[in-house]
C-alpha cells in the first residue's frame, strides 16, 4: 500500500450521489437482485425476511446482492492469496445473516495454537447500539472473528469464535471450503425488540486477515472510515448496514454515514496549525551544542522506570545540531553500553495549549526506541501518570514502519491497560522526515501525522483523572534503546548505534 489516509468525498457529494441511487430504484434492482447493492465501503442493504439454512449450500442466497471487496490496509503478495472478500448480508426477524468469502489457494489454520490472529481468518463486525458513533466496545456492539479450524465442524453450534463481546451473542456458523477459497453462511440474533425495520441502520464491518507468505501479511476491510486496521478497537469506524424489507421501491436514505477523523477533528473544535501564530521554535539552523536557553538534558538514568538499556550523556557525540538539525544519536561502547541522549524544555518553556509540530527521520533496528513526547512542568495532580502524559510519537524498531500515538492520565494508562492509543502503519518513517504534531486544545487532543488527521483524544469535562490537559507542559525528545517495550523482542546484535534526526520544533498558538 502507498498511504494509510483516504480522502472521503465530502458529505455533499455522498448525498448527492445517494440521490441520484434513490431516484432510480427499478434500475438497482434490475439485476435480479432483491435489494440494491452497497455503496462501495460505506453502506449496504440487509433484505429481509430471506429464509436461510447454514449448511454449506448458497442456493439461498440467491438474490441477494454480493459485494466485493478488494481494498487492503496491507496487501498480500501472493496473487492467489486473500486478493478480496466477497460478502452478503440478509436477515429475518431473529437473525442477521452474514456470507463471507475469501480467496485463498494455502489456508493456514491451527499453526499458532490460540493465537488465530496470525492465520487466515474473517471476521464481521456489528454495532446494534443506539450509538453509531461509539469508540468503545460497549453492549451491543460485538467483533465475531471466525478462523480456519472451523471448516467443516459437525454442527453450527461448535465454532471456535474470539473477538469483542463474542460471548455476549449465541453466533451460529457452516464454514466450508471452496474450489478457490473458504467461506462460512453465519447467523448472529439480532436480539429480543431488535428487530428488521425498513430503513433501520446498524454499524457493520468485514475483514479479511490472510497469512499468505508470512503471518498476518494481508488485510482486506470493506468499510472506508477504517484506513489503519482498527476496527477491532474502535466501532467508530465501521460503515452502515440497512434493512431493506424485500419488494419496497422507496429505499432507505443513509442518514448517519459516519465521520472521518478530519471531519470528527473540525466537529471538536480543532482548528489546525494554520489558524495559529508561531510563538517558539528550534530550527536547528546553527552548529555544535543544541542551543541551550531552550534545551536541558535529562539525567543519565532518566529512563529507568522502562528498563531501558542507555544512559543519557550531555557529551556531542550521544547529541549535536549541523546541517540543520538536531541529531539524538544512541552509542554502544566497546562493552555493549548504550549511551544516548534526551533534551527537554523544562525549565526553559513550557505551554498550556497550542499546535506543536516535529519534523524527524527515525532511528531504524531492533531494539530503538525514539519518542517525541510531553510531560506536565508540575504535578499538579500527583505522579505519574495523575498529572498526564502526551506521546506525539514513539517509534519501536520491532515494529518497522508503525507509529504509536497515545495519551496516559490517571483512568487512562498502559499499567491498568486502558491507554488511549493508536498505531497505525506510516510508510519510510526510517529514511525519510515526517512530521509529527499535537493540536492541544482545552476540549481535546488531535494529532496529526504529515498534516493528516492521525488520532484524538477528547476532554470529557470529568476531572482530572481524565483529563488533566490543564497546565503547562514541556517537550521531549530522546532515542531509547532496549527497555520493556523497546527490548521486547531483543537487540539486533550488530546494532552499535541508531540516530535521529530533527529538522525542527515549532510551537504555534
Ligand atoms: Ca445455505
Ligand atoms: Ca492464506
Ligand atoms: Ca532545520
């Protein structure tokens, strides 16, 4: 894949073209079919009442349209390998009915005991909530991921299921093989006063995660809001299903179609970089010693609470500014030490709010670890993590090519797991700049990666635990090396020395 960001046309243009389906029914119909077919990632129709058996046999879905998917978060190499999904939707009056398909010559199943999500498997996602918007896995809202090893089970009652509030839903399933592939006829109960209604809209997703050459190496996701396989943590992004009561000529105007993160930016508030007025930078236009009335160094066992391998220098080799930036470079020495370096502005500058932006090219190989974060001048509300902590950018060479975005307070952090976070994949981030940025406002925190929407994180006006975005904070930047999440997986062995480099900072307010 070329980008991880994809330009929705606008609302307007959604409406317009959904006008133009509404006024000629007949014509979406005249396949044959008994509901129209989708708009492609955005929405489809759920025709009901059909009566279907999951057994193997889809001479009951007849009429019923198949959609077909073929954009990928991440694409497989092989031709013959999880290409595209082919998918149907359908119901009665107790189930939602799901087909799905998935071109696949090599399904691997069973290979990594539990741990299905490194094989072939599909997965469809619902929201029956009253909330189509939601972020959060709450009640009604389920991921029904159904992998390989189910083929051919006795009964449709005995799946091997996992996902997000699986349990909550008695999924039924027939999961068969085909002359090119595999498939499974699905039910999910739509729940007691839950209901088909012509024109009622649920959230819905499917993906395809194929093993092809290597594990997890293929995605293919139907919705569009869902450009960076995230659809497992955040409902937010599935596209719209609607009934469809068979034999209607008005079809059901999609009303909610759900927001991108660029419209969802502009709904809360933010206002981006262009609207604000530069007020500190470090453009590292000089030599030597990175200038000092704006940068302090951290101390030498600054990153302990990690387990992180290095100990940070003020010296010029672990950190200099020439040919116009700044340079963090991590050292190994003769005994396999690790030095480094991380610069700070406390105690120089700090900001309450603002639009602040990085442009760096990250160190690359097993074992970095380089951030480009924020931390409260005073704890206000106690230590860590009480009074907050903004990571604009970590970077694990572990995981090549995947930026992580996240916000820690004190009901949100990674020790009780229940960060805000996001990782999506950012191509080249090793050799080449991006920039990184946070847009800090009193109601929220919107990052942005190379001007692109990337994450946010609201202020839900709960109080500090929540929310302790108040005062003032400073920034960081410094290259880790090892460490609890750094070292994971270990060191590369014939890594001696990893840098990266900072073209600038820019705080705008
Ligand atoms: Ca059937
Ligand atoms: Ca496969
Ligand atoms: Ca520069």
């Amino acid at each position: 894949m070329n980008k991880i960001y994809f330009k929705k046309p606008s609302a307007l243009l959604w409406a317009l073209i959904w006008m133009i389906v509404s006024i000629i029914p007949a014509t979406a119909q005249d396949n044959g079919n008994i509901a129209p077919d989708q708009i492609p990632g955005v929405a489809v129709y759920i025709p009901y009442p059909v009566d279907i058996t999951l057994d193997g046999n889809l001479d009951d879905w007849e009429g019923i349209p198949v959609q077909r998917v073929d954009t990928a978060v991440s694409q497989s190499p092989d031709p013959n390998q999880n290409q595209y999904l082919d998918f149907s939707v359908a119901a009665d009056e107790d189930n939602l009915y799901v087909y799905m398909f998935s071109e696949d010559s090599n399904i691997i199943a069973g290979q990594h005991e539990g741990n299905f999500w490194n094989e072939d498997s599909m997965e469809f996602y619902v929201n029956f909530s009253d909330d189509l918007n939601a972020r959060d896995f709450s009640p009604g809202i389920a991921q029904i991921n159904i992998n390989g090893t189910n083929i051919d089970n006795s009964s449709v009652s005995d799946l091997s299921l996992s996902g997000t509030n699986v349990d909550s839903y008695a999924v039924r399933a027939k999961v068969f093989e085909t002359a090119n592939g595999w498939a499974f006829e699905a039910a999910i109960p739509l729940g007691s006063g839950n209901g088909p209604s012509h024109g009622k809209t649920i959230g819905f997703q499917v993906q395809a995660n194929g093993a092809t050459q290597q594990d997890r190496d293929s995605k293919i996701i139907w919705s569009k809001l869902d450009t960076g396989d995230e659809s497992y943590n955040n409902p937010a992004v599935f596209g719209r299903a609607m009934f469809f009561e068979i034999g209607r000529t008005d079809i059901p105007v999609l009303e909610d179609m759900g927001k991108d993160l660029g419209e969802t930016f502009i709904d809360e508030g933010a206002t981006g970089r262009a609207s604000r007025e530069l007020v500190w930078a470090d453009e590292f236009d000089y030599r030597g010693e990175p200038d000092r009335s704006k940068w302090a160094y951290a101390a030498a066992d600054a990153g302990k609470y990690n387990n992180e391998l290095q100990s940070y220098t003020t010296t010029r080799a672990n950190s200099r500014v020439r040919r116009g930036n700044l340079t963090i470079r991590a050292l190994r020495d003769d005994n396999g030490r690790w030095t480094s370096a991380r610069l700070n502005t406390q105690f120089r500058e700090d900001w309450t709010y603002g639009y602040f932006e990085i442009r760096a090219k990250l160190p690359a190989g097993l074992g970095t670890w380089p951030a480009i974060w924020m931390m409260p001048t005073n704890e206000t509300y106690g230590g860590w993590p009480s009074s907050g902590e903004i990571d604009i950018m970590e970077f694990v060479g572990l995981d090549p090519d995947i930026i992580h975005t996240s916000v820690h307070t004190e009901i949100y952090n990674h020790r009780i797991d229940t960060q805000k976070t996001r990782a999506a994949m950012v191509e080249n981030v090793c050799d080449e700049f991006h920039t990184y940025a946070v847009e800090w406002t009193p109601d929220g925190l919107f990052f942005y990666v190379d001007d692109e929407p990337f994450y946010f994180f609201l202020n839900e006006d709960s109080g500090y635990r929540a929310w302790p975005f108040d005062k003032p904070f400073y920034i960081i930047l410094n290259v880790a090396m090892g460490g609890d999440w750094g070292g994971m997986n270990g060191m590369d062995p014939d890594l001696d020395e990893a840098e990266m480099l900072v073209d600038y900072v820019r705080v705008y307010q």
